[in-house]
C-alpha cells in the first residue's frame, strides 16, 4: 500500500479550509492506504509560540480528527514532537537546504511581512534588509525560515507517496520533492520517494473566506470553524460580503459571490448552486436566500463534527491512548528512515 502522510499546525481550532483542504482527504483516504495524520505543534513554534495555548491546541486537533471520522485503528495518529527522529533529521536534511530557496518561499515571505508589520505590499527589498537588520530578526526566526525543511522531514521520514493539501502547501511540496531527489542523487541511493499532493478532484483547493478577499485562514479572522455553534455559524455567513447587486444581465460574478459559490460548490448540491448562478445572471439573485442556503448546507456537514467533537473533547484518557499508541508506530518506522540516512551521510557509531 501507498504510503499516505499529512499533518496540521497545533494553532487553534479547524476551519472549514482546514477540512476541504485537508482533514475531509485524510477520513476518505484511510480506507485504502497506509495512513499517517500528526499535530504539527512543532510547526506551531515558528510564529507567535504560546506556551499555555500550545499542548490545548493539540488535544483540540486531535479531538477534531476523531470527530471528523479518522478511525486510529485505520490510520497511526501521532503529534510530531512525539518522534524525536523528526528534529534529528531535521538537523541532518538543512545541511543539503540552500538558505536562498527557503527565502524565495512565498510562505516564508508572506510570514515574514506580517512578523515585521509590513503589510502585504512589503517590497522583498524591505523584507531583506529588515531581516538582516540586527534587531527586527528577533521576529523571524530560523525555525520560521527552515520550515520547508522540517516539513520535507515529516514526509520524507515516513517515505509518503501521498500528501493530502490545500493549495498553499503545494509549494512546500515542491521544495520536499527537490530536497528529496538532491539527497538521492547527491548520495546516489533511492531512500525518498517523490510525494505527491492528492486530490478527488483534479485541482488543489482553495477555500474562500467570507470576508470576501483571499482564502479562509486562522490568522485573517474570516473563518467557519468546524466546532462553530449553529447560531454563531449563522451569523457569520449572514453577515458575509456580496456585493450591491448584479446591475445588468450577464454581468461578470464579483469576487465576494464569487467565493461564496465557491464556499457552496463544495457544500451544496449542484443543481443548487446552479440555480444561484443563473439567479445572478438574470438580476433576481436574492443574498438572503443564497446566505440562508450556505448556512444550512455547511451545518450539514460540520453539526455531526461539532457533536462528537465535545464528547471526545472531555475523554481524555482516549486521546492520550490514541496518539500514544500513534506515537509508537510513527516512531519505529521514523527511526528506521533516521537509521539509513544517519548510514547513507556517514554517521557511524562506535
Ligand atoms: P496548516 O496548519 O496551515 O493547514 C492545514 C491544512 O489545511 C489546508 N488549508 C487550506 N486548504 C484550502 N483552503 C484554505 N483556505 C486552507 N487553509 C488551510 C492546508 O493546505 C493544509 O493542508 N505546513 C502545513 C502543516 C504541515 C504538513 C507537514 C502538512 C507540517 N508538516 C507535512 C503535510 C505534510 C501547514 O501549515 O498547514
């Protein structure tokens, strides 16, 4: 069987983006492969580390995972600081990372420009030199720039073929694909098989906020949680960006109902978002109606979620017994990879 590994940031609690993008692929996929699904709480130390928040975040993500229908006796769950071997390698893969591909990444570029204030229009110039300018690097960190590489780790020492994510991860993907074909060939073994994304459909996803601006995210505060309670949920879509109306037949859709067909192509049957398409292009398209109908078709999906969630929320012998179990099977088969690279690079013990 292929092998199947993908994780999250312990960083607060799962967004509707978070599910499509990612979470919804993992309970489909573990039926026919050999599924791995950690915590990233590693990853959650690159921006804003929060000691009292950061162990609450896991257990709220792996209460997720549960309740989304990941079953542990299918897939190996685990929290990534759980594998030691992890770091080590990590160690061991940045002596083959250049630190000009890790500056070029758009993600590491983004964060940076928010760490230091500079809003989305920061030049890479001002970035650069703010960078390296002594006392603003203390908000960008080597962990926030060796991401990519701990991230091609988490892949790589499991050997995964598959990586189920959302649109903004493909380009991480594509680094772990580089890193993993330089490490084979500049050792001349065949230890890392090149992962892929995987999709249902043909495309990576990219979910919308209701802001009406970019993709759904934790930081941007446009967010449906999984765990949202219906009234709040409500409220929010309700209160969504549109627009003022389509003026003329056959106008152009606006990004803002651009994104909240989107949010419903995934939600909704087809037929329905149909309708509202063809509602938009006569003028008789009626928000309300269309907000109301989103609403209803994401409680859907995310009441049985919510529900379960708080139960497992409240077990949390289960939870420990699950990622300590995960643990276990993730660390054998990390030490086994850690094992043939620590051999490969020339590491020996004594
Ligand atoms: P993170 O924690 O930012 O997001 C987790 C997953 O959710 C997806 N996602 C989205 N997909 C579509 N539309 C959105 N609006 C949206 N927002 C988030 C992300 O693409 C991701 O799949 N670097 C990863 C965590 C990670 C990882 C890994 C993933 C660490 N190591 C190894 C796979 C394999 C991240 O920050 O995801």
């Amino acid at each position: 069987k292929e092998v199947v590994l993908s994780g999250i940031r312990a960083t607060g609690n799962l967004h509707l983006g978070n599910y499509y993008g990612a979470l919804s692929k993992f309970v489909k996929m573990q039926n026919d492969y050999d599924c791995l699904f950690f915590i990233a709480d590693l990853h959650a130390l690159t921006t804003n580390p929060d000691p009292d928040a950061l162990h609450e975040n896991v257990k709220n993500i792996l209460a997720e995972y549960l309740a989304a229908g990941i079953d542990p006796e299918k897939a190996t769950i685990f929290v990534q600081s759980d594998v030691p071997e992890i770091s080590e390698m990590y160690l061991l893969l940045n002596m083959h990372v250049g630190i000009g591909e890790l500056l070029r990444t758009a993600s590491f570029k983004d964060k940076a420009r928010k760490q230091l204030g500079l809003g989305a229009a920061g030049a890479d110039d001002d970035i650069e030199k703010q960078i390296i300018g002594s006392d603003t690097n203390k908000r960008v960190n080597a962990g926030l720039l060796t991401y990519p590489t701990l991230m091609a780790v988490d892949i790589l020492i499991q050997k995964a073929h598959k990586v189920p994510v959302g649109k903004d991860q493909e380009q991480h993907l594509e680094l772990t694909r580089r890193f993993a074909r330089r490490f084979n060939s500049f050792y001349g073994v065949d230890l890392f098989p090149e992962p892929e994304n995987f999709n249902f459909g043909d495309h990576a996803v990219k979910v919308p906020g209701l802001d009406g601006s970019g993709k759904m995210g934790k930081s941007e505060g446009n967010c449906v949680y999984l765990i949202d309670e219906e009234k709040v949920l409500r409220k929010k879509v309700m209160r969504s960006v549109t627009d003022e109306g389509p003026k003329e037949p056959n106008q152009p859709i606006s990004q803002p109902v651009e994104n909240l067909l989107t949010l419903m192509e995934l939600t909704s049957a087809p037929e329905i978002v149909q309708s509202y398409r063809d509602a938009y292009a006569d003028c008789s398209i009626r928000y309300g109606d269309m907000k109301k109908q989103l609403a209803e078709d994401i409680l859907k999906v995310t009441t049985p979620i919510r529900e379960r969630y708080h139960d497992i929320r409240n077990d949390e012998a289960y939870i420990s017994r699950v990622v300590r179990q995960g643990a276990e099977r993730a660390r054998e088969r990390a030490a086994k990879t850690l094992e043939e690279v620590r051999q490969v690079m020339g590491i020996r013990k004594f």
